[in-house]
C-alpha cells in the first residue's frame, strides 16, 4: 500500500485557534454560512431538523433584534441547529418578498406615470409626466452619460509632449517681451519728437520785427 503524503510548505506561521484563520464576516454572511453547514450535516446524517414552538419564538426574537439594530452581531454558536435554521430560513424569505415587493412598486409609479402622461390637461403636465417617466431606472431616457478615456504611454513620449509644450510657453513669453519692448521703445521716439518740436516753435516765436533793430526807416520831410 503506497502513503501519498501531500507537500507542505514551510516557514508558514499557523493561527493558534481556527477562529483566526477565517475572514470577517457580516452577520448575514455567518448567518449563511452556519445554515449551509448545518443543512449539510443534516442530510449527510439523515436528521431532519424540525424547529419546535420555542425554536420558533426565539428565531423570530433574534430577527427582530438583527432588524431594530443591524450593527448587533448575535453569538449564533450558543443557539440550537434548529434556530439557526428557521432565522436562516426567515432572512432569505424576507429578502426575496422585499425584492418583489419593490419590483411591484417601480411598475406601480410606472403604471401611473404613463397614465398622467395619457390623460394630462395641459401640456406642462403631460412633460412634467414624460420627464419623471424618463427618470425611472431601467429606462433612463435623460441619464448623462461621461466616458473617460485613459491613455497609457511611454515615459520618452510624455517627457516630449512635456517639453513642447514648455517650449511653446517661452516662445510665448519671448514674444510677449520683444512687442512690449518695441512699443517702449515707439513711445520713447514719440516723446523725443515732442520735445524737438516744442523746442523748434519756441526758437522762431519771438522774430525781431521790421525796423526794431539794425534797420533805420527813411527820414520823413519836415
């Protein structure tokens, strides 16, 4: 008879209980879980599990505190099998009428909003009706939609991209200064020739007039 012994790694550390080795679960996850394994364990024996008055009572006490504070997390392991079966039992039943539930709901609001829409007074009514109808999830006739596209490339290509654009921010700035300089330089002429030709009107305003210096008038008969 030949022993198959499976290959074990080493340099693994092991949890001290088994407690630690399982993951964080929510009370429902546990919930679940306990239930399958108990259901599991029952078929393979052939127990059937059927939950007395008193199972019954203490199931629906435990919902109901699981309902009022969901942050609750019950000791499921101190309670019976047959509790746990029946809560198990009693959280899938509710789920399943709330979905249906608010399934019959939606197609309520739906319903009336296609008969305002069909009956509406007034055409303000009738779009108010249309826009609300276009609202309701499953149709979305007015969702926005944005798409965002992401592009991965080479670190070489961004650092050129990078540095043409920064390239053309100081052929910008370059050109920005050499305008301003010419136009101080333009203003500077302009000024200058201001000045010349107040300084050449002043230099001819003042002419000596005829006879006033250096021009002798003929002499009148006495």
């Amino acid at each position: 008879m030949h022993e198959f012994v499976p290959e074990i790694e080493e340099d693994i550390p092991l949890p001290k209980r088994a407690a630690e080795a399982l993951p964080e679960l929510s009370p429902k996850e546990e919930l679940d879980m306990r239930a399958r394994t108990i259901k599991l364990l029952a078929d393979m024996t052939g127990t059937p599990l059927v939950p007395t008055d008193d199972d019954i009572d203490e199931a629906e006490s435990l919902a109901r505190d699981m309902m009022l504070n969901p942050q609750v997390r019950p000791q499921f392991a101190k309670y019976p099998n047959e509790v746990m079966a029946y809560l198990a039992g009693m959280v899938a039943q509710s789920n399943v009428q709330l979905v249906n539930e608010l399934s019959e709901l939606k197609m309520y609001v739906v319903n009336k909003l296609i008969y305002e829409v069909e009956h509406a007074k007034d055409s303000k009514s009738r779009i108010t009706a249309i826009a609300k109808l276009g609202e309701v999830d499953g149709v979305d006739a007015f969702k926005k939609r944005s798409e965002t596209t992401i592009m991965v490339k080479p670190m070489e290509e961004v650092e050129k991209e990078l540095l043409t654009v920064l390239d053309s921010i100081d052929a910008t700035y370059t050109m920005d200064d050499t305008l301003y300089e010419e136009a101080s330089n333009d203003s500077d002429d302009d000024l200058s020739s201001d000045d010349n030709d107040e300084l050449y009107e002043g230099d001819f305003t003042d002419e000596p007039s005829a006879g006033s210096v250096g021009v002798d008038e003929p002499a009148t008969a006495s």
